[in-house]
C-alpha cells in the first residue's frame, strides 16, 4: 500500500544557514511517527516544506502519491495540521468556525465536530481568543479530526497541555489510526508522548535525520552501549548510529547489538535516554 | 471560496458595521458645515471607512498565523488572493450604493438638489478601488506589520492619482461625446473613472497574485 507521506531527500536553505540537509521519512498506513528533535532542529520546517509553505532547494514530497499540494488543493481534504500555536481567526466562535469550516471542507462532519468540542468541554459560544492555550490546542485538533482526514500533520500540538488533557488527546490519536487507513506524524518535545503512541521514530538534529525506524524493531535490536575510544574503532562503522563522549567513557548507539563484541557493556535504553543520546550527539 | 469570505466577514463585521455608522455621522457633519466642494471628500470617506477595515483582514490573519494555516485547508493560493479582491470589491460596492443613499438622502432632507451626484461617487469609488489595488500587492510583500502606513498611503494614492487622471478623463469624454454610443453625456465621466478603476484593480489582482504564489511562511 502507498504511504501517506513520503519525503525524500528534501533540502532547505535560508541564505547561508542549512536548515534541512537530506532529509528522508515516510508515513505508512496504520502508523503515527513520533518526530522528534529539540528547537531550532528543523522540525517545522519539514512541516512546511510538507505543505508547501515553503519552498524546497531539493528533494521530493509525495502525499497519498503525489507530489502536487500546491496544484492540487482538494488533496488537502484529507489532510488535518495543528501547529504549535493556536493559528485560527481567533475573533470567531466554535459555532461560527463550524460554519466555516461546514463551507471549506466537502467531507466536514459538524456531528464529529460537536461531538470532539462537548467531549473537550469547549464553550460554543465564546470568541476563541478567550480561550487558554490548553483549550486553543484542543480545539485545533477537533478540527484536525472533523473532516475525516486520512493524514495528520502535528507540530507540537500535545504542548500546553495538562496531563489529563493530553491523555484524552492521545486516545483521540490512537482511535484515528485504529482503521489501518489513516497516519499521523507527529513531533512533540513530550518524549513520553511519543513513547505512549508511536509506531515510528524519526530523530532530527540540525536538519539531517539521525534515525528514521520502527520503535519497536529500536527497543529490539538497537542498544546504548559504554565504551572507551580503542574500543568504538572496533566496532563495524555501519551499526553507529550516535555517540556521546563523557569525561571517561563514551555512549554509543548501535543499530544491532548482536554485532557488539561479547562483554561489551550496555546500558538500559529507555525513549529518555535514547531522544537524550540523539539529540546531544556529537554525529 | 464561500468560507473564505465567510471568515472575512466575520473577521470584520463588527468594526465594518461601526466604521459605516462613523461614515454617515461624519458625512452628515459635513453636510451641514461645509459647502460643496467638499461633497467628493464625503464620497470618498464614506466608501473608505466602510473599505478601511477590510484592509485590515490580512492584519488580523496574520496576526494569528491564520495566514499561514489557511494554506493547510482545501483552498489554493489563488483562491486566498481572489477571497481578499472579491471581499474587497464587494464592500466598496456596497460603499458607493450607500454614498449614493446618503446623497439622495441629504438632497430630499434639505431639498437643494446636489448635482451630479453618480458623478461624485464615482470619483469616491476610483479612489478607494486605487486604494485596493495598490495597499494589496503591497500587503503581501511587506507584511501586515506595514498595514497601517499602507493603507494610508493606499488611500492618498488614489486621491493623487484621481486628480491627476482628470485630464485623461476630460480627453476620453471628448471621444465618447464625438462617437455614436447611445450613453447619456452625464455619464461619461463617471463611467470613465469606474472602468480606469476596475482596470487598476483587475491588473493589482493579477501582480498581487505573482507575489502570492512566491510568499514563504
């Protein structure tokens, strides 16, 4: 089956500044991909360049198998975005963004609609600037669920949320994808987010993809292994993924453990330390 | 398109209705104290302030990145530009209908006939409709963090350009009063400044449309 989203080798430059080099992930059908990487890693730019806010320099960005977002307006239809900040006319009320929203999208389902707001305990009638940033982010997402969307696109979209908010949330996400048919990618600074829900891991740092794989086949075959230099230079180059030096040792992570020398010593992996080790490598 | 403009409206509505209402107190004040030579000022300001706040839907889209996220929703870029143009057009529409009601209105009130008055209000309606056409492709280059200095420069350019097209208007009246088109001689010059409008507007729409389509967000 197609994947939903396929970008490949899409690359960014804002004059001197390389804000995206190479990068390549995709959205299959029944998963969520937990995209992560810490500020300024070049998460929303992906975002844009996926939707055609930006112009890319290179690279290709297929959705549901064509690369024509900007040609082709209606494929938007099927694709639901939260961005980090609440983004809607915040002058209106939830009653007058049904009306809208009843009028931009053909497949607008206002009973999904209501039903996401009451369950999100949303007032209907007041002007959504009113509105904290919990309950602004809430609202994005029934948006993002009402119209019967096939991919979701989430920038920090769990973000301001209180833990119990974010738990109804990410049910909400879970059900979305429990038809096969639908995906979600999903950045979030919320590790534990991400560990919850995705099927997915893609880690971004400084605009180049540090690990784009399964979390399960992740939790399965890759480890964090401590080393000293003499010993790193042993190991096949092909199964780093990242290493970090610390005053007397250095953590490595290894695509496939097996391939580890007998005796080496390794770490617990947990999503924590993994995202921690990513992020703070030095490759 | 619908829910473009429907966006718009509600944007607006509240800040349109009051800058309607200060455009009919204003041009009453007016009409009482000044004499008329100032009748194309009340024209224009009324059909400007019902314009000013639709100038200002980019302002507030942007200000909440709505700008931005509407470019996610099944509309294409040119769909944007046509909302704001169409949205723009129809409010000075319904501004030249209601400088028109004020002027008939103060002509049966006071019961000195004001002449010429489709002439007036044309001239009003070439103002605001340069207006348009020139703070638009300006919005989307320089951002609506400008608007203010652009719609004011908007409206001042159409009030410039207005007077220095007086010449030309005069030269195409002389053709059309020499030619066999069956149009009353009253109308020649509000229809000449109405078409002079609505070409400048219709070629703003297509440059504002090229800026658009290169906007990075």
């Amino acid at each position: 089956m197609t994947n939903l989203l396929e970008v490949r080798n899409i690359a960014k430059s804002f004059g001197q500044n390389e804000v995206l080099k190479d990068v390549s992930f995709h959205v299959p059908p029944g998963s969520i991909v937990g995209f992560i990487g810490d500020n300024g890693a070049g998460k929303s730019t992906t975002f844009k360049a996926v939707l055609g806010l930006i112009s890319r320099d290179s690279g290709t960005v297929e959705i549901f198998g064509e690369d024509n977002l900007n040609k082709n307006a209606t494929i938007k239809e099927d694709i639901g975005v939260v961005f980090d900040a609440i983004n809607l006319p915040v002058s209106l009320t939830i009653k007058q963004l049904n009306k809208v929203f009843k009028s931009l999208f053909n497949s607008w389902d206002e009973a999904d609609f209501y039903r996401l707001i009451r369950s999100f305990s949303l007032p209907e009638d007041k002007k959504i600037h009113t509105f904290s940033r919990g309950m602004s982010m809430k609202l994005s997402l029934a948006v993002a669920l009402s119209h019967r969307a096939k991919l979701l696109l989430l920038d920090e979209a769990t973000g301001g949320l209180d833990p119990s908010s974010r738990e109804q949330i990410l049910d909400e996400l879970k059900a979305f994808v429990s038809d096969s048919n639908s995906g979600i990618l999903l950045s979030s600074h919320i590790i534990s987010d991400v560990e919850k829900i995705a099927s997915h891991l893609v880690v971004i740092k400084n605009g180049e993809v540090l690990l784009n794989e399964e979390k399960e086949k992740v939790f399965r075959e890759y480890a964090i292994a401590v080393m000293n230099e003499e010993q790193l230079n042993l190991l096949p180059e092909d199964i780093v993924v990242a290493k970090r030096t610390y005053d007397k040792s250095i953590r490595v992570l290894v695509s496939d453990k097996h391939q580890l020398p007998d005796r080496t010593l390794t770490e617990p992996m947990s999503m924590e330390e993994l995202s921690v080790l990513l992020t703070r490598s030095e490759r | 398109m619908r829910g473009l403009l429907l966006t718009n409206y509600y944007l607006i509505h509240r800040s349109f209705l009051t800058y309607t209402a200060l455009a009919i107190v204003i041009s009453a004040v007016i009409f009482y104290f000044a004499d008329p030579s100032f009748y194309r000022i009340i024209a224009m300001l009324i059909i400007l302030l019902m314009a000013m706040p639709v100038l200002e839907v980019i302002k507030l889209e942007s200000k909440t990145g709505y700008d931005k996220y509407v470019l996610t929703l099944p509309v294409s870029r040119k769909n944007v530009v046509q909302s704001h143009y169409v949205f723009y057009f129809l409010i000075v529409v319904s501004g030249t209908i209601l400088s028109y009601g004020v002027f008939s209105m103060y002509s049966l009130i006071s019961k000195s006939a004001v002449e010429d008055i489709v002439n007036i209000v044309a001239f009003g309606t070439f103002i605001v409709l340069f207006a348009g056409a020139l703070a638009y492709p300006l919005l989307y280059v320089f951002g609506a963090e400008k608007s203010d200095g652009i719609v004011l420069g908007g409206g001042m350019g159409g009030l410039f350009v207005a007077i220095a097209l007086q010449g030309a208007v005069g030269y195409f009246v002389e053709i059309l009063a020499a030619s066999s088109l069956p149009i009353a001689s009253s109308l020649h010059v509000p229809i000449l400044y109405t078409l002079f409008g609505m070409v400048m507007y219709i070629a703003s729409y297509f440059i504002a449309l090229s800026i658009y389509r290169k906007r990075e967000f």
